[in-house]
C-alpha cells in the first residue's frame, strides 16, 4: 500500500485525519454537539420574531 503512496500525501492525509479528530473533541468537549436540535429551534424563532406576525 505505501508504495502508492508517497511521503508528502501521506503525512498531509495524516494530518487532515488529526485535524479533524481534534475539531471533533474540541467541540464534544466544549457543548457544541450537546444540543444540535435547539439550534434549529432558536434559528426558526428568530426568524418568526423577525417576520411579524403580518408577514404573509
């Protein structure tokens, strides 16, 4: 297998891998994936403050 590969693709695919797993525990960690559901509930609320009641 590595002999279709070369160093350079390697280590950069490697890399990306790191990237994203430490994007992924960063944000596990932090809160962001807690509540996926509530951020679309709080996008849709404020949409409804904005329109106003007579928007239609």
């Amino acid at each position: 297998m590595l002999e279709f590969l070369t160093l350079g693709e390697l280590v950069v695919a490697i890399l990306m891998g790191l990237a994203a797993l430490c994007a992924f525990v960063w944000g596990a960690l932090s809160g962001a994936l807690s509540d996926v559901e509530g951020a679309k509930h709080q996008v849709l609320r404020a949409e409804s403050e904005h329109d106003g009641p007579d928007a239609r």
